[in-house]
C-alpha cells in the first residue's frame, strides 16, 4: 500500500508539479517582503483544477521552497527575504561580506532539505503522537513559550545585553500599539483609525531590517559585497563537509523546529531563533556568533524548513492550522472534499499519503534547484551595481508592505520604523531583538491574559501558571537558557583553581 502511494507521488505530473513549485516558492521568497505565506495564497486558485494529491504536493512544494528561499535575501542583502529568516541574517550576511556568499548559500540549501526532510518524515510517521503535543498545550504554556524566546534577546545582542534589551521592549512597545488581543481595548492608537490594527510583523520586519540596509548601501562608496577573484562554483565539497561536522546541531535544529512546528501561532521565527540560540550554547565557538559562523547559519536554516511539516501535523490531523500558510493549505483541502480529522489517514490514506511522499520528493528537488538559484541570485547581486541594486530593493520592500494589505498607510509606517531602526542600529542597538519582541509580544499578551482569566475563574492563579507539568518544563528551561553563561563562566574559573 505504501509503495503504491510513493509510485503515485513519482508519476510524471506529480514530479513537473513539485519542480516548479519549488521554484516558484524559492523566487517569491527570495524577494522581500513577499512570504510563504503570499506565495501560497497567490498561487493556490491554480492548483483548483489538479486531483486533490497533485494540489496538495504543488502547494507543499510552494510552501517548503518560499521558507527556503528567504536566506537569498538573508544571506546577500541582511534582508530577511521571509520572517522565518531572521536568524539567518546573523551569520549568513557576515559570510557574505567576507566572500564566502557562495559557501552560505550552499550551507543554507543543504540545512533547509534535511530539515524539511525531517519535518516531512514526522509528518509521515508521527503525526498522530505529535498532534497531541499540541492539543496539551494551553494559553499559559504559550505565555512560558514566548518568555523562552525572549530570554533569547542575549543570543541576539550582539555583544551588548542592555542595548538587546532596549531594542526587544522596543519591540514588545510596537506589538502593543492598536486593538488589544483580548477585551479589545485600544492603545496607542494616537486618535487615528490607522493603527488600530496594530503594526504588522512583514510591515516591522522590512523597515527594521530593509530600510536600513538601503541607507547604508546608498551612503557607503564601497561596494556592497566582497567580490572573489576566483570562481568557485557551489563549493559543495567544503558545504558538505561543514555540514557533517555539524550534524549534530543540524538534527538537534531540525528536531526542534519539528516540534515548534506543530504549536499554532508559533512557527518559522520562533524555531529558527530558538534552534540558533541553542546552537549557540552548545557550541565550541559561541564568541564567533554573529561574525559569519557557519553553525548559527545551519541552525536558523534546518530549523524553519523543518516547521514546514512540523505544521501540517496539526492541519491534517486536527484540523488546526499551526501557521497562516496551514491555514491556506487547509483551506485548499477543503475546496477539494478532504475531510481533516483522525479518520484522514483510513478513510482518504490515498491522497494524504501521496501527498506526504511529494512533500519529500519536492524537499529534495530544492537541492539541485537551490544550488542553481543561489548561484544566479549571488553572481547577480555582486555584479549589479548599486545605482541599480539600490532602487530595485526599495521597490521590492514597498511593493512588499502594501502588499500586505493593500494599505498604503502601513507603507509610511514601514519606512518610519526603518528610519528609527536605522538610528538605533547607530546607536548599537541590533534589529533582531526589536523584531523579537515584535513576534512574541501578542503570544505572550494573549496567553497571559487567557491564563489569568482561567486562573481567576478557578480561584488558583497561581496554579495555573506554576501547576502544569509542561510549563514548569518550559519555565526550566528558560531559566537554563538564562544562567547558562554565567553557571558555565563560573565552573570555567573554577577549574583551573583546582588544578592549582
């Protein structure tokens, strides 16, 4: 039976399908400002006339190859093509400036397909276990979740705890303005119906991250990346032998971002700067973070496209999208006839299983696909010179932001946030903790305000917070996160005393 569903994902149309929707999901997603999330959502009326598998694999394969294909932009411009990307500017852009673009681009299409892999072999063999991981989860254990993530503000400060913090309750201010999450009162709206639906995480993440780079690449002379005398082609020797060193941190990111996956409202950002902090602390080289280290770049990379099929978990068994690209998938499910729920896999294995195999296959079609892109889009980005460079990013980040919601308001608030993102840069303060803050911030309010609400209701607010077996996991972990540098610096002096 299974061999039959595998052969069904091998023919001809499902192969061609799972091809060119890679590939159109890496170019939407190298460009910034347009997500996985958009490339879905503009693609998926053309997938209407196909049989419900050969749909289900083409957008499977738009899905898993827009994640990917935000490092272009990550990597070549400091620009994080997708919010999943954010991670990947830390070390990947710092490659880059030293010549080693082509290197991190390989690093970077090698990561994403054995995480995607991953993720797709839990979606296929798991997904009911998994399913109930999520369903355990309540609005307090996603209150600890976003507070995990906030102790990564010190992974992300770039040597400055203080001014990561600054940035990161910049960020946690910005996700305050507009219509409260829950009770719906209004803040910081200044009397302008403008903010009243808040700020935008595409609309922060391209003027915090693109508007800058554009006034640096406007006001610097020198060229915008280190031009190689030599040419190297895909360097996949070297990647791959990277890449096996770090194995370990490569399945460890891959495992994580699987599981992150499957918790709605978290996804591609929360993983990827998760698995990165964690790379961190586990690494021999932490002090090299952030200065062009291939692991932070591995880490961000194999743990997004891992969410990929972390995601569909949820969405196919529950019927709960874990991110809005599963909310659009499930939504073409339904066009379709698919009826989620746990009789999926007996009453209709047919199609689900033929779509878990396509989602595989177009995993590793992002390869070949991958590797030949990131060559074009590097070669392409060193040669073009910034009088045209310049201009054409900043078309891309406007058209990005209004694309949005069509909204040419959230345009002037892009470019406001970027030049107050540029100032702070100035100042020492980084971007990613700002959007740190600017992510985790509604998860936190909401699922504060749902628990304290249950707790009160209950007469145990205090139980709710601190009586659940997985927050109390959650809450010690993020309290290792927190002292693990000073628990490690602390044995580090130790030891040499007592050899003394």
């Amino acid at each position: 039976m299974i061999l039959e569903h595998l052969a069904a994902s091998l023919s001809v149309a499902n192969l061609l399908l799972a091809l060119a929707g890679v590939t159109a999901g890496t170019v939407i997603g190298a460009l910034p400002g347009l997500t996985a999330t958009m490339a879905i959502a503009v693609l998926t009326p053309l997938t209407f006339t196909l049989e419900p598998s050969s749909a289900l694999i083409a957008l499977g394969a738009i899905y898993t190859g827009g994640i990917y294909g935000g490092c272009y932009a990550a990597i070549l411009i400091n620009t994080p093509g997708t919010p999943s990307s954010i991670a990947t500017t830390l070390d990947g852009f710092p490659m880059a400036k030293r010549g080693d673009g082509d290197l991190a681009l390989t690093l970077a299409v090698l990561a994403s397909v054995f995480g995607g892999i991953v993720g797709a072999l839990a979606l296929l063999f798991i997904s009911p276990l998994l399913a109930k991981v999520a369903l355990a989860f309540g609005p307090v254990e996603y209150f600890w979740l976003a507070i995990l993530g906030l102790t990564l503000v010190a992974a992300l400060s770039e040597g400055s705890l203080i001014k990561g913090l600054i940035g990161c309750c910049f960020g946690l201010l910005i996700a305050l303005v507009g219509t409260a999450i829950v009770g719906g009162d209004t803040r910081f709206v200044f009397g302008t119906t403008t903010l009243l639906g808040g700020v935008d995480v595409i609309v922060g993440l391209i003027g915090l991250f693109c508007i800058p780079v554009l006034i640096d690449l406007v006001a610097t002379p020198e060229a915008h990346l280190k031009m190689s005398s030599d040419v190297r082609g895909f360097r996949l020797k070297e990647a791959l032998s990277i890449a096996w060193k770090s194995k370990w941190n490569m399945l460890r990111s891959s495992a994580l971002g699987t599981i992150i996956g499957i918790l709605p409202a978290a996804g591609g950002p929360v993983a990827s700067l998760i698995a990165y902090a964690e790379a961190r602390r586990a690494s021999k080289r932490p002090q090299n973070f952030g200065k062009g280290e291939p692991d932070g770049l591995i880490a961000s990379e194999s743990a997004n496209n891992a969410t990929v099929g972390g995601g569909l978990i949820p969405t196919l068994t529950l019927g709960i999208p874990g991110t809005p690209a599963d909310a659009i998938i499930l939504g073409a499910l339904l066009v379709h006839g698919v009826r989620i729920g746990p009789n999926l896999f007996s009453n209709q294995s047919s199609i689900v299983y033929t779509f878990m195999f396509g989602l595989i296959i177009a995993t590793i079609m992002m390869l070949p696909v991958g590797l030949i892109l990131g060559r074009y889009f590097y070669r392409s980005i060193i040669v073009i010179p910034k009088a045209i460079l310049a201009p054409g990013i900043a078309f891309l980040t406007i058209l990005g932001t209004y694309a949005v919601h069509n909204n040419i308001y959230e345009v002037w608030l892009m470019l406001g946030l970027g030049g107050v993102g540029w100032i702070l840069q100035k100042m020492g303060v980084p971007p990613a903790p700002i959007v740190l803050g600017l992510v985790l911030g509604p998860i936190a309010e909401q699922g504060f305000v749902q628990a304290w609400l249950i707790g009160n209701a209950t007469g145990n607010v205090l139980g709710m917070f601190f009586g659940r077996p997985i927050s109390i996991a959650i809450i010690c972990v993020a309290l290792l996160v927190l002292f693990y540098p000073a628990i490690t610096a602390r044995f580090a002096r130790r030891v040499p005393d007592e050899g003394a």
